[in-house]
C-alpha cells in the first residue's frame, strides 16, 4: 500500500511540473509576441500622427498598461486552477489514516467453535 502512495505522490508531482512548465511557457511566448505587436503598432501610430506624437505615445502608454494588467489577471486566474500539489495522495493518505485508527471487525457473521467430543447420539 506505501509503494502505491509513493506511486501516486509521484505521479501528481509530475502533472503538476508539468503544468507549470506549460503555462511558464505559454507565458513567456505571450509577453515576446505581444512586446513585439505592441512595439511596431506604437511606431506605426507614432509615425501617422506625427503633429501629435506626444498625445499618441500617452494613449498607446495607457492601452499597454491596461494590456498588462489584463494579461497579469489571466495569470493569476490560470495559476489559481492549477491543481493543488499531491491533492489525491494526502487525500489517500488521510483514508488510510482513518483506517488503521478503526478496530478491526472481522466481516460476516462469526463461526461458532467446532466442539472437540461429538455430541452422544440420542436413544434408539
């Protein structure tokens, strides 16, 4: 029963690597391209409306602020449903717990003890 445990705790710790390593990387890949979009979509309007740039580049400031934050919340919402570390194992953990603090009742009905003389046959 404690290599099945063992087992378990294993298996969620991977899954649970796992599942960090993806969202770091989808992370990562998000803030390159949305550096990049944001960057040359600033140069571009900066140039188009170049009597104005001051006004522009304070604006685009603003939309990126909101972009991060935005972003920052979608993160903090996947960590959140990211699942718990080794759930399942202490769950199981705590089952097993419950069982060893119980006594033991043996299952089904008890068996009367087989008497050691044969009862005398009754009278003919």
């Amino acid at each position: 029963m404690g290599f099945t445990r063992l087992e378990l705790m294993f298996v969620e710790l991977q899954e649970w690597v796992e599942g960090l390593i993806r969202i770091f990387f989808w992370a990562i890949v998000m803030i390159f391209a949305a550096a990049v979009a944001l960057l040359i979509g600033a140069f571009a309007l900066i140039f188009a409306f170049w009597e104005s740039r001051v006004t522009v580049a304070l604006i685009e400031m603003g939309a990126f602020a909101l972009l991060v934050i935005g972003a920052m919340y979608m993160l903090r919402r996947r960590l959140r449903m990211q699942r718990g570390l080794l759930v399942a194992t202490l769950a199981e953990f705590a089952k097993d717990r419950e069982l060893f603090k119980r006594p033991h009742i043996p299952d089904g009905p008890s068996v009367p003890p087989v008497p050691a003389v044969p009862p005398e046959a009754p009278p003919l």
